[in-house]
C-alpha cells in the first residue's frame, strides 16, 4: 500500500523540473474538449442539459402536455395549486403546504378541512430510585433525609391522535410524545391548521 504509485503513468514520460500546470509548449490552450463533459466544443450541450433533438421520455413518465390544455383532477376531485413557499406545519406524516394538505393517501384541499386531536398519552407519577438512596444515606445522620421520600417524578408516555377529514378523504396519524410540554405542542399544533382551514 505504501508503495502504490511507483512512478510517473507510463504516457507521461518524467521530465526533471517540468511543471504540470504550466501553460503547454507553443502558448497555446489545451484542446477545446478539456474541460468540457463529453469532450465537446464550447457550444456544444454538455452531459446532463437538454438536448436539441426531441427524445422520448423516460419509461414510467407521460409526455408532458402543452401549457394550454386542462390538466384532469385528479381522484379525489381536488388539484393542488402551485405551491408557494415552504412547508408551513408538519404533524407526523400529515404536511401543510400552501393550500394544500399532503398526507399519505394524497393531496387534499386546505381549506374546510376538519381536524381532530385526541390525546392517547398517560403520565405517572412515581418516586425515583436517586430518592429513596438520599433518604437512607441523610437518614443516618440526621432526619432531615426524609424529606427526600416526598421527591416526586413525573413520566409521560404515550400518543396524540391526529386526524385530517378534507376533499372526500382521511387520514390518521399518531405522534408520539415523551412529556406533557410535547402534549400541549401537537395540540396548538392541530389548533393552528384549524385556523389556516377557515
């Protein structure tokens, strides 16, 4: 592996002193194809631009339509405009973009869409181990480490549902939160895209 290149390639013979990056013998640049892709001339379209010729699309994809004819609806009876912007709420797998709501089961209209947020989560309350060590350790030297038993900790597991009606179609998913804070952030969540859907 040290030895990987023993020596100069053997189209190039070694010239002592020769620099690789000069400008070549006679002044005059390198062949019109060095640096282009494809080996072209400066005007010709290099690899990955469109080319001059109609060619066939791509197996899978339809001939693109001429602007002016009507593009059909699509199965659900909505299209979706053109997105302006970025994406403006995401909840789990549901999106809000635009007008529009992009879920797994398709793109459904914005506006007069029905959301619902229902809270699957629990949260127990229960007292940590690092609680009842402190009380015994303080417990030997004086009764103050009692006081550690009344340590209390707070575990929150669980869901929040969140369901999107709109255009004919629905869709569910379940978001999954770790506290009561990430509770109340998917519900004022769900609260903002009902105000964007009136």
């Amino acid at each position: 592996m040290a030895n990987q290149y023993p020596g100069p390639p053997p189209e190039q013979p070694e010239q002592p002193g020769h620099n690789p990056y000069a400008t070549p013998p006679g002044g005059q640049p390198a062949d019109a194809g060095y640096g282009y892709p494809q080996g072209g001339r400066p005007g010709d379209p290099g690899y990955g631009y469109p080319q001059a010729g109609s060619q066939p699309p791509p197996p899978g994809f339809p001939p693109s339509a001429p602007p002016s004819a009507p593009v059909p609806p699509a199965p659900g009876g909505f299209q979706a405009g053109p997105q302006i912007g970025g994406m403006s709420l995401s909840l789990g797998d549901i999106a809000v973009s635009g007008d529009t709501i992009m879920t797994p089961a398709g793109p459904m209209p914005l506006k007069g869409a029905v959301w619902t947020a229902t809270d699957m989560s629990r949260t127990e309350e229960k007292m940590p181990a690092h609680a009842v060590v402190l009380a015994i350790v303080f417990f030997l030297f004086c009764l103050l480490g009692l006081l550690f038993l009344l340590m209390k900790e707070r575990v929150t597991t669980g869901f929040v549902q969140v369901t999107v009606n709109s255009g004919g179609r629905h869709h569910s998913t379940m978001v999954p939160v770790q506290s009561r804070e990430q509770v109340m952030f998917v519900l004022n969540q769900v609260n903002y895209a009902r105000s964007l859907s009136v």
